[in-house]
C-alpha cells in the first residue's frame, strides 16, 4: 500500500522547515522507524521515520525544499509488496535529470537527488567533492562550493601557492539565522544592561567533595554547580518577580511559574532547553534534567518543546574558559544570569588575604521594567544564596 510520508506537526511558533537532508534514496528498502529525512526548523531538527517497514517510492521534496507543517514529503511503498518493490525510475524524483550525465562514481547512488541533479548537471566526479553533510554527505553547498573553488593544474601540486586568499561562502542553517535575528532583536528592541558581581564558590565545592560520592550513589547523577544556581535564581525570583516577568506590548506578564532555560552548546549552535517548574525540584532532579537536555542536543534530539518557552535563562560560559561576559536577553524574557570560569584569586577576609575559588556573575536585565536596584538586589540575592547554600537546603 502507498502512503504519503508527510512533515512533523509544527507548532506555531514554527512557520516552516527546511529539508536538511534525506538519509535514504529512492528504491532503499527501510525498516519501521528507521529515519528517512531531517527536517530543519530555525529552532531544532525534526526527524522524520518510517512509519513500516517497506520501500520509498518517490522523493517529493528535494533537500533544500521548504515544507509546511504536514506537508507530504515522500511517497512510501508498506507491507510485504515492498519487498520487491523496483527500483524507482529517474523520473520519480522530484526534479527529472537532465540529459546531460557523467560516469558515475561508487558513491554517486548515495547522493540525495538534488545533489545528484547538481552532479550531473555541473559534470562532476562525487568523489573528489568534500562532504560536509551529516556522516560525511555531499549537499548542494558542498557541490556550489567545489565549483566556486579554482582547480589547480595537472601538474601542480594539490596545496595551495604561498599567498593566495581563499574565501569560502556557506549559507546560515536556519537556526543559526534565527539566533541572529533574535539577538539583534534584543539588542535593538530591549533597554539592556548589565551589572555584575562576584561569588565565592569554595563552600560548593567543599560540599560536592563531601557529599558527591553519595549523591551519585543515591541519585545516579553527578552534584555539579549548576543546579545550586537553578535553585538560587528561584529563590531569587519569588522575591523579585520582575526578574521573572515578560513584556507583551503594553503589558506586563507575571508568571507565577518559574521555567529556568540552560543554555546548551550544539553541533548546530546554541540552543536553552527549558527546566520547567523548577521550583518543584530538588537538586537530583535539576541535574538529571540537565544530563538529559545536554545528551539530546549533542545527539541532535531535541524536541520544539523541549526549547520553547522559559521565563527565566543562565549562560555558563565558564565551560568554555570565559572569565567575564555580557550575556544577550533571551526575548521576551527580561533578564539573563551569566556565570563564568572558576578562578582562584586573593580575596580580603576579615583583614587577611585568602586565596579563594572566585566567579564572576553577571545579571543582564531590561531596563523597561527592571530596576537597577532591583536588579542588583536579585544578583546580590544569588550570590548569597550560592555562598552559603545552606540557605537554600532550608528554605531561609
């Protein structure tokens, strides 16, 4: 039985996708749930799988091709006569080859039709083109790039000569367009600044030495700094819930929830994955939730839900060695904790100098509807929560 292989449902917030690349070709027999394509919207990649074992058919939207929600994508042979299904002819693709054709190389059948319709077109050899697809793909980027790239003679040697400058133009992946947009957005649209502090994190990390054997033991997940600081940025918007509040025009929304977003590093760029009620958890199951998000966006599997939403966003670029930042607002959230690398510094103490495990913390905030001493207070709160965390154990 034929059916039609169709896009994910979007959501609202998502107008369209993008055909990022299709895992099977036409003629390939596939099994139940086995992903055929990966549809990409400017917040995740949707995979797209099969819904039975059987044979695709046809191929109705090339890679590159925009797709509406539920928009069919592919035709899909099911059942045991898919088993001996043909291979399908040129002209089921969605764009016929033209006449014009090269002798094929082994890899050329693993070519997506698009690509191949490039190949063809362009009378190339697919193996001396550089993929940068996923495992190793060739997309029509990397054809467009092969061409644009002079060829060096015959007799010249592969590198490069000494002192040409080579320019390399790729498009933006819809995700990375849409945080384009919305930090310029942020940045043009919001009254935004930054005050900053600093936070002693020696009596964190005396308790993770302390009591971190334990708690992996007891929980199955590692006591890691980041959910002492979902904890205190709760604490510390109950008392400022300003911090925790988003414009809507006109209007001021007051969330009696609090959706702590963590913003992810990705193969694909940055993505905040929403720690929803965080007020309702304990720190295992901050961190477990953390674990989790971390694992997906590495692999790719976040879902739109799983991004959509927050009413509250920390930034650690700590990870990545940053010592001090300015973090960008999250719209339509008002405000952004930024934390940052662990440094040992000389610090006054009661009139002596200790060397102590210091970290710069940044709070930027819109202006609008957060003031500076509210601000500063709220930042000034978390600090004192995270330096003596009992606070936070006993609810004080």
């Amino acid at each position: 039985m034929s059916i039609e292989i169709k896009a994910p449902q979007f959501p609202e917030s998502v107008a369209d996708g993008t055909v990022a690349a299709w895992h099977k070709k036409v003629g390939d027999k596939v099994t139940r749930d086995e992903v055929l394509a990966d549809i990409e919207t400017d917040k995740v990649v949707l995979e797209v799988v099969a819904p039975a074992d059987g044979v695709l058919t046809q191929i109705i939207k090339a890679e590159g091709d925009t797709v509406l929600s539920l928009e069919a994508l592919a035709i899909f042979e099911t059942g045991a006569a898919a088993a001996s299904a043909p291979q399908a002819p040129a002209a089921a693709e969605p764009i016929a080859a033209t006449a014009t054709t090269v002798t094929a190389a082994p890899s050329h059948n693993d070519l997506a039709p698009s690509v191949r319709k490039a190949v063809a077109e362009k009378q190339l050899d697919p193996s001396q083109i550089t993929g940068t697809g996923k495992g190793g793909r060739i997309t029509k980027e990397d054809v467009a790039n092969h061409v644009a790239t002079p060829a060096a003679p015959a007799s010249a040697p592969l590198s490069l000569a000494v002192g040409e400058r080579v320019e390399k133009r790729v498009p933006m992946t819809r995700l990375r367009a849409k945080v384009a947009e919305r930090l310029l957005s942020a940045t043009q649209n919001t009254a935004m600044l930054t005050t900053f502090n600093e936070v002693n994190m020696k009596p964190i990390m005396e308790m993770r030495k302390a009591y971190g054997e334990r708690f992996e033991k007891r929980h199955g997940v590692r006591l890691g700094f980041m959910s002492f600081f979902v904890k205190a940025a709760v604490e510390a918007l109950k008392r400022f819930p300003a911090v925790n509040a988003s414009i809507d025009g006109n209007d001021i929304v007051y969330h009696g929830y609090h959706d702590v977003g963590v913003a992810v590093s990705s193969d694909r760029g940055l993505v905040v994955p929403i720690v929803r009620d965080a007020e309702r958890m304990n720190l295992a199951e901050i961190e477990k939730n953390i674990l989790d998000y971390g694992k997906k966006a590495k692999d790719g599997k976040l879902s739109i839900d799983d991004i959509t939403g927050g009413t509250f966003t920390i930034s650690n670029g700590g990870v990545f060695g940053s010592l001090l930042s300015t973090p960008i607002l999250n719209q339509p959230q008002t405000a952004i904790l930024g934390m940052h690398k662990i440094q040992e510094r000389p610090m006054a103490v009661n009139g002596q100098v200790v060397i102590l495990p210091m970290m710069y913390l940044a709070l930027s905030y819109d202006h609008r509807l957060i003031d500076g001493k509210e601000a500063v207070s709220f930042l000034v709160t978390i600090k004192d929560l995270v330096e003596d965390p009992a606070l936070l154990l006993l609810d004080l």
